[in-house]
C-alpha cells in the first residue's frame, strides 16, 4: 500500500476521497486554483499545494502542476477523481511514468474505452448489444448518406464527448448536415477532437448504468445498476440505485454485459457500464465510463461498499476482495444533484457568495459538499457544488426522505 495520495481535483469529490483516504490510513494532499485556497478540501488535506491560476485551464488541467505538486509532497499515488483528466491515457500515463500509481484504469483500458467510437466496436465484438450507428467516415458526404440510411431520429455524438457536450437530436434529413456541423465544431472547441458519429436516437429513453469494478487481470464482479433518467440537457440530475422496476432477468442481462466488458477488456478499478433502454426492454451499450462517478453514493447505499476505498486497494495491487455472491442490495436510494443555477432564466449557472448554509442531517443522509460561509461562487468552475443522497427501505421511503430533506436544505 501507498502512503500518501494526492487528489487532483477539487470540491466534494476532493472531499470525500481525503476521507477514503484518512479511513485506509493514507496522508492526503490537495492542490488547488486561486479561488479555492481557503475551500473545505483545502482545509481538510493533511497537506496543500498552490497551484496558481483562476480557472481550471490554468490549474487542474495541467498535468506539469499536479506532477510537480506530487513531486514535492511526496506522494505516491494520484486519485483523479472524476470530470477534468480522470478519463484520459494522456494523464494516467505521465503519472506512471513518474513512478506514481495512478488510481484509476490502466491508460490502455481509458484509450480503449474512453473513446466512445472504439468503444462501440469493442462492445459489438464482445456480444453486448449496441444502437445502429455510423462511425466517422473520413468524408461528410458519405457519413451523411450513412446516417440516413439508418433512419431518423438520430443523434449525433463527439467522438471523445461527456456531460452532453457535442450531441444534437436530428429528426429529419434536412436538419442532419447542420446537426453534424455543430457537433463536430462543439467536439473539436471542447475535447480538441472534432470526430463524431451517429446512433439511433431511443424516445423517451431509460438510462441504465452498472457499476463494476477490476483487477486488471481477468476478474470483474458488478454492484448492480443505477438509474439516471432524470436529465435536463443530457445532464444527469436525480439518479438512484437499483433501476425502478426493472424485472430480475433483465438486470442480471445487462449486469452481465457490463461484466463481459470489463473481463474483455482486462479492467481495473472502478468503472461504469451505460445503457440506453427502449420501452419495449430492449437495451444497448452506450458508453462506458472509466472512473468514478458523480452518483456513486446510492451504490454505496444500497450495498454497503465503499467504492473509494476499493479503488485504492485496487490500485495497490490488492485482488478483489469481493466475490459477486457478496453483493446483495438493501433498500433503495436517491441522489439530487444542488447546483448554483438560475431556475428562472433558464438554468443558467448562477453566481454569488455563500452567506448561510444548513443542510440535513440523518443516519439515513448523506450531504457530499466542499461548502462554507464565505465562500465565493463563480463560473470558473462547474456549477454543481453538492449531492444530497438518502436512503430508504424501499423507493417510496427514499423518495419521501428525498423531498423532505430537500425542504430542510
């Protein structure tokens, strides 16, 4: 085991792998931007380090900062947390390079599964069902009449995309070449990779994810899925674990096609299988996220797993210490998303300083925050700042504690 471990990111997440950290006996670093050198993590870290720089462009994303700060604290480990550089070789790999262990995927499997267009091919050779598509072609023309031929609606999707960014709904053939334009101009503004491809589009779509984890050398095991319907600008915003009524032989068919995955492509850590699910029951393979998620919470409530603390004994070359007969569920729960946004105008992300924050309280809540008074709130940064989760005997309970503690926020 690793003795000290630096997290490259910032806010909640920042906070709750300090906390990992402190339970599996390990020291904790953060690094952070201008804004947040007085913020919870900050504080909470048994060491800190300025990196310099108002926005995350000039701070989080440079992979010369978080190296250097590692180099001088003397850690030996990066957790990447999620969003930022979590998902890409290009990161993981100087990290190993350095003689660090990154706490994540090997950069083969985030090559391999990070970009959504081998993706795809990995899991139609693999037997996991995917959605008709047309990969980038090389010439719009040809791409265009492909895409066509499979017929509308469609959507269109970047290549190396996330959080939305880089997809249109096209539903007839007059809007497709201006649907691809805009994507393809999103994709190369955001990720600096203008590829995108086109899928059929699912109405009305359920958003199935499995949670897996790794070891790199052949075993995987699931901790069953999570249900992320609820989504405003293909934003998650309310997910739960287990799916709402999903019949048993469907959950243990898409439970087992994310496993088959994770086996095939020799994963190791924490990672999340997607799905789309239509209404007549029929799924098929989105994305697969290699990291940790933002939802990862209702997992850890419904099973007992601690998702951080087994990415870290992952990382440290431990086997799994679970089997897939050790994982039962229990209850259900229900993760709302709080962001700083402007309900009025559009959900704009809004702006302003924190004055007065009291949040529930309950063996049966979990408030995952980096919040304090003071503190300033900006566009520098995303504006999700928090997640409250809760916990119930059943779906009815968690939704009911949901609402009432949404009141008491």
């Amino acid at each position: 085991m690793f003795s000290k471990v630096l997290i490259a990111n910032r806010g909640e997440i920042a906070v709750r792998v300090i906390r990992a950290a402190r339970d599996a006996g390990l020291a904790s670093v953060a690094v952070c931007a201008e804004p947040d050198a007085d913020a919870l993590f900050v504080k909470l870290a048994d060491e800190a380090f300025a990196l310099g720089g108002q926005t995350s462009a000039e701070s989080y994303l440079v992979f010369d900062k978080i190296l250097d700060a590692a180099a001088k604290s003397g850690a030996d480990a990066i957790h990447p947390g999620y969003g930022f550089r979590s998902e890409h070789a290009a990161f993981a790999r100087p990290v190993g390079e350095a003689g660090l262990v990154f706490i994540g995927p090997r950069p083969e499997a985030s090559r391999l599964m990070g970009d959504k267009i081998s993706a795809i091919e990995f899991a139609r050779a693999n037997g996991v069902p995917v959605a008709p598509s047309v990969m980038p072609t090389g010439d719009l023309d040809t791409f265009l009449a492909e895409a066509e031929a499979i017929g509308f609606p469609l959507l269109i999707k970047a290549a190396a995309g996330g959080g939305g960014k880089g997809m249109n709904i096209v539903r007839e053939a007059a809007d497709l070449a201006e649907a691809a334009r805009l994507a393809a101009s999103e994709a190369s503004r955001y990720f600096g990779d203008g590829r995108i491809y086109a899928e059929r589009w699912v109405e009305r779509p359920r958003h199935i994810e499995v949670q897996i984890l790794g070891d790199g050398r052949g075993g995987a095991i699931h901790l069953y899925e999570r249900e992320c319907s609820v989504q405003r600008r293909f934003q998650k915003i309310i997910e739960e674990a287990p799916a709402a009524a999903l019949p048993r032989a469907l959950r243990d068919e898409i439970c087992a096609a994310a496993v088959r995955l994770a086996r095939a492509a020799g994963y190791a850590n924490a990672g999340t299988v997607e799905f789309i699910l239509d209404a007549d029951g029929r799924f098929h393979f989105l994305e697969m996220n290699t990291r940790l998620q933002v939802e990862h919470p209702v997992t850890e409530m419904v099973t007992g797993i601690d998702l951080v603390r087994a990415q870290i004994e992952i990382a440290a070359g431990r086997d799994l210490r679970l089997a897939q007969d050790d994982i039962t569920l229990r209850g259900h729960a229900v993760e709302c998303r709080v962001c700083a946004e402007d309900t009025e105008n559009g959900y704009l992300p809004a702006t302003g300083t924190i004055r007065l924050l009291e949040h529930p309280r309950g063996r049966n809540i979990r408030f995952e925050n980096a919040l304090s008074r003071g503190q300033k709130v900006t566009t520098d940064f995303d504006p999700m700042l928090a997640k409250l989760v809760v916990h119930g005997r059943d779906r009815g309970e968690a939704i009911d504690r949901a609402i009432e503690a949404l009141g008491d926020l």
